[in-house]
C-alpha cells in the first residue's frame, strides 16, 4: 500500500486570470461551410461527429458559405440586425438605469443577441420559448413593447408582473414566452413537459429552451435530456455556452472534457455545436432542429458557442476573475458586426445605413424609457397597488383571502 502513488484531484482553472493577456489559441475553429448538414431525419448515431463539429455559415469575407447557409432573403436578414442593434440599445439604457439606483438588477446580453434573436425569427411565432434570463431578444424580436418591458424592470404601476418577480424575468402568454425563473434549470424539464403535452394533445407547436453552461451541471438538464429521448419530445434544447458562469468558468461543467453539445450521445438525441455569433447558423440550426421536431424525430440539443462579454448581472464585476479585454479578444467576434458586413458585401446595407439606424433604435428606446418612468421607478412611487397582492392567485377567490383583503382596506 505505501508503494502506491497519492491520489490528487483536479480543480479546472480558466487560460486566463485578471491581468493575464487573453489566450484564444487553443480554441479550434473549423472554416466556415466545411460541416456537413445531413437529413433532419437522420438518426442519431449516424450525425455523432455535429457535438463536437462548430456549424459556422459566415466566413472571414463576411460571405455565407456552405450547406447550412439559410438563404435568407436581405430583409429578413435587416429586420435580423436591426433586432439585433434595438436589443442592445435597450441592454445599456437599462444598465444605466440600473446604474442612477431606477431599479435594482440587470442582466445584459451583450455579443449573445443572436443566439435568442436568430433563433426567434426560425421559429414559429406561437412555439413556446422556455427562455433563462439572457434572451430578451426573443419578446423583442416578437414585437413586445419596449415600455412594458422596461415596467417590469421598474416594477412600476404598469408593471404587467405586479412587482411579484425580480427585474429582467419577464413573462407573456400572448407571445408565447414561459415565465423566466432565477433556478434556471428549471426550464429544461419544463420546456420537455409543455413539449411532451402538445404532442399529446395532437398540436402542431413545439418548444425550446435556453440554458448556459453552468446549468449543464445540474440535474434537471439529465432530467429534460432523459425524458426528451424516451418520448421523443418535440423540443429544441440550448445550451448557451457563453464561456463563464457568474463567476466560474465553463469547465467547472465539464466543458473541457468534451462538448456540452456531446451530452446528448448518451441519450440517443443529436447535438449540434453551432457557432453562437453568427446569425445565419444560429437560424439554420435552430430551423433543422425545429424540421426535425415538427416531424415526430423528437428533441435536437444545441450548444450555442458565444462569448459573455458583460458581467453576469449588475452584481457582478468580471474583472476579479477573467481578464478586463478578454471579451475583446474572442475569436468569433460580435454577431451584430458580422451580420452587418455580411449585408454590406451583399450590396444590401452600408455605414451610412447602419449608422442611421443606431440612432433610430437608441431614439426609440430612450421614447419607451422616458413613458416607461412617467409610471415609476424604484423608490420614486407609484407601484403596483397594495390589493393586487391578493390577485392572480385563485381562479375564485376563496373566503378568507377576501376577507383578509376587507381588513387591509383595500
């Protein structure tokens, strides 16, 4: 026995830490068009090397190449960027809000509008998105107003929650996007239930979902990915793999053993590993996914590989633990730039336009901002009254709850 070797453990560590110069130079990237882009159909033993591949359609010259390029047409892809531009603009009035003490939390997504946003525009308008708290760009792209979204984020008299969820955790029925929730986990298995039941119910929707990377490691993704496989649920199951959780690295979740898009092996499905900055495969990834779930050939898991450039939330600081200009540095580079020299070499966009049109969304989100605080921000009035606080909860409300509402007065 004394002969034998200690056993040590191993604790993952990022390339980088604060202070350290970025270092990108171990990532492989394949060029763009070179993976193969079989049947929707195909089985899943038969599209294994896709987990561990990277679906990319937009090349160094801002060209899209290969089988998986979409062909969208130029307006799709403007209205695509102009989503794009007009959720950023709305991320930093928000941050700043934020900032002036208007309200207490924000999450930005900033270099990751395209995983929500081009997936949006592949989907149907009425399939259920089960979103983390990442992907306002789907309500938005959707043509949820501005205002009531910055209410929310104000829990303000107009706010359409009542001030009952913390800011950024939006929810609307209308435009078919689930209640965020803070566990995120929770809308894996979620998304595979509705998914399971519109199936079952003989419906023509499907489902999909976003998680990050960290949220691999919890047991509800096994869950969602266990029961997807068995039923063959018809939902899209994303993983955005934006590099860094609130403050861990993705290889605390296993990120550097293999790919998260390699997880669905296990359980019979297919993975795709799709470049997360390029708008045109992030469509045509989430559009086969969709093809296949449409057509009873069950769930697709995506890793979406992108870059969180911001802080995870306003109560976060980055530069304690990664590098201040690493997201700078990524070598996939800014989705809204991509999108918008691809259009420029396709003679449909220019500077001129481009710059016309940053001024545009930041118009019309600093409009929705300044309607939005005419109904209050935090700790400037006018919230949500007192009597709704006994609202929304029972389809009839019970005795004892009204009489508790006689007694507050209200």
């Amino acid at each position: 026995m004394k002969n034998r070797k200690p056993l040590s453990l191993r604790v993952p560590e990022p390339e980088a830490r604060p202070g350290d110069t970025p270092d990108f130079s171990a990532m492989k990237i394949p060029e763009a068009g070179t993976v193969r882009r079989p049947d929707p159909d195909s089985p899943d033993h038969e599209i294994r090397d896709l987990a561990y591949a990277l679906i990319r359609v937009l090349d160094n010259d801002a060209q899209a190449v290969g089988p998986w390029n979409p062909r969208l047409d130029p307006e799709t892809l403007r209205r695509g960027l102009r989503v794009m531009m007009l959720t950023r603009a709305y991320d930093d009035r928000m941050y700043r809000a934020q900032r002036q003490g208007k309200t207490s939390f924000y999450m930005k997504c900033t270099g990751e509008e395209a995983c929500s946003i081009a997936a949006a525009f592949a989907l149907d308008r009425d399939d259920m998105c089960f979103p983390s708290y990442r992907q306002q760009g789907i309500l938005i792209a959707r043509g949820y107003p501005l205002v009531t979204m910055m209410c929310q984020v104000y829990s303000n008299e107009c706010d359409p929650l009542k001030g009952r969820q913390l800011p950024i955790m939006y929810s609307s029925k209308k435009d078919s996007f689930f209640t965020i929730s803070g566990n995120l986990g929770t809308q894996f298995p979620q998304a595979v239930g509705w998914a399971m039941a519109s199936a079952y119910k003989g419906d023509d929707r499907i489902a999909a979902s976003w998680i990050g990377d960290g949220t691999t490691a919890e047991g509800d993704f096994h869950q969602a990915l266990n029961f997807a496989s068995v039923y063959r649920a018809p939902v899209i199951l994303n993983v955005v793999n934006n590099q860094w959780a609130i403050s861990s690295f993705q290889g605390i979740a296993g990120g550097e053993e293999t790919t998260f898009a390699s997880r669905a092996i296990g359980y019979g499905l297919p993975g795709l590993r799709v470049d997360g900055n390029d708008f045109l495969a992030v469509y045509a990834a989430t559009e086969w996914a969709a093809t296949r779930a449409r057509d009873n050939q069950g769930a697709t898991l995506i890793e979406l590989y992108t870059y969180r450039v911001e802080g995870h939330s306003t109560s976060d600081d980055p530069s304690r633990y990664r590098p201040s200009d690493e997201g700078k540095a990524w070598p996939l580079g800014d989705p809204i730039e991509r999108l918008k020299k691809h259009l420029i070499a396709l003679g449909e966009w220019s500077e001129e336009r481009h710059e016309q049109t940053q001024k545009d969304v930041v118009d019309e989100v600093r409009a929705a901002n300044k309607e939005a605080e005419s109904h209050g921000t935090l700790g400037a009035g006018k919230m949500p009254s007192v009597k709704t606080m006994f609202e929304d909860v029972y389809e009839e409300m019970p005795w004892h709850i009204r009489r508790q509402r006689q007694q507050l007065g209200v």
